[in-house]
C-alpha cells in the first residue's frame, strides 16, 4: 500500500476476550479501520506459516518481561482484570494455547467500561515501522499522552526496538494480524486465527506477554464465510 495519513471515526473491533486501556485522542493508522487515525500503510510480504516466524532478526531486542511498567498482568483465572482507570493495558503471560492445556479460563470475565469523565481513546494500526512510528512517539511523550497500538507481527520483527519502546513507554499494544494481507487472513475462519496467534507467539516472544485486545485489518471480519469462535 502507498505511505499515507487517513482520519476516521473512534472505533476498532475488540474480538473474543479484550480490553481497551489507553488513554488519548481520537486517531488510528489503518487504511479503512473505523478509527480516528494517522500512519504509515505498508504492503506485507511475509507468510502466515509458523515455519516463516522460527526466529527472529539478529537486532531482536532482550524480552521486557521484567521491565516495571504501569500495566496488568492477568492471573491465572483472570479475576484482576478490571482496569481502575484507562490508562492501564491488560496483558497475559499465558497463550490461549497454554491456558486450555492448563485447564484454566481463556475468556474475560464481564468487564464494567471506565466512564468517569471525558476520554478519548489514541489508537494506530499498521506498525511498527521506523519512520512513522517513532515521531508519533515523540509526540505522545512530548504531550504526556498514551495511545494503543495494534501492531502486525511481521513488522514487530522487522522493528523490534520500536515495539520495546511503545510497550516501555507505556503504551497499550494490540494484535492487527501477522500479514495484514487480506488475501491470507479472510479465505476462512483458520486462516484469521492462525494470523492472530502467530502475533500472539511474537508478541511473547519479544516482550514477555500477550494483548488481550485485537483489531482485524480493515474490520473485514464479515468477509469470512462462518463466525469466529471464541478462543
């Protein structure tokens, strides 16, 4: 896709179990995501396969599981989930996979909306990249603001030192997919989950942790031919 900014309405679609917890303005990077939004739209290239994903490049970044930031680390029955505020991101040391082999809940309990006040909600789809990305970041840490990021787990490889500074710096962060290729992610309903979890294995991979939240690219998810199930 071409380089371009493009503004919309608040949105982005909170599938199966999630939560979203950055507090900002209205903004998003997709191409068609209905969400107020500005970035850089890049054409994808890499492949869904897990074999595509066995390592990734040799800049990686040191996993940030111990580094102490202001967010949630779910439990094991996910009963400290509800977010006192919105600016706190929820996420999980567990993969889905992980959690029905250990008997243990895959689903959020029923969370009650932070609506004290008035918020808006920073959201940007289609990163990381290393051009785009860092001046947004620069801006938010000028204004002291944060934002969600749903990021596309081939371009967390590419730029893992941006994912590290998004998620050290505070901001939320958001599955949007391992291609954001349309063509791989909306034959069937198999093609779109095995895409989210293999940036589910790349978000682990590079910072510790897994999103609870994710944002189909596109909200296309009324292309696939059966309902999603519940992971």
């Amino acid at each position: 896709m071409d380089n371009k900014f493009i503004w919309g309405l608040i949105g982005g679609l909170i599938l199966l179990t999630g939560i979203s917890t950055s507090l900002a303005k209205p903004h998003t990077e997709s191409s068609a995501a209905p969400a107020v939004a500005a970035a850089k739209s890049e054409t994808p290239t890499a492949t869904t396969t897990a074999a595509s994903q066995t390592s990734a490049p040799a800049e990686a970044t040191k996993p940030a599981a111990a580094i102490k930031q202001p967010f949630i680390v779910a439990n094991a029955q996910l009963t400290n989930v509800q977010p006192a505020d919105p600016y706190t991101p929820v996420y999980d040391l567990l993969s889905v996979q992980e959690r029905r082999q250990q008997g243990l809940p895959t689903a959020l309990p029923p969370i009650t909306p932070y609506k004290q006040g008035k918020i808006a909600y920073l959201t940007f789809d289609d990163g990381p990249d290393n051009k785009n990305t860092p001046a947004v970041l620069d801006i938010l840490k000028q204004q002291n603001v944060k934002g969600t990021f749903y990021v596309v787990g081939s371009f967390c490889y590419a730029h893992p030192d941006v994912l590290l500074r998004m998620f050290k710096e505070g901001h939320a962060i958001g599955n949007h997919s391992y291609s954001h290729d349309y063509d791989k992610l909306y034959p069937n309903v198999n093609n779109f989950l095995n895409e989210m979890f293999s940036t589910e294995k790349v978000l682990r991979e590079l910072l510790g942790y897994r999103s609870f939240i994710i944002r189909d690219p596109v909200a296309s998810l009324a292309c696939l031919p059966a309902p999603i199930p519940l992971l």
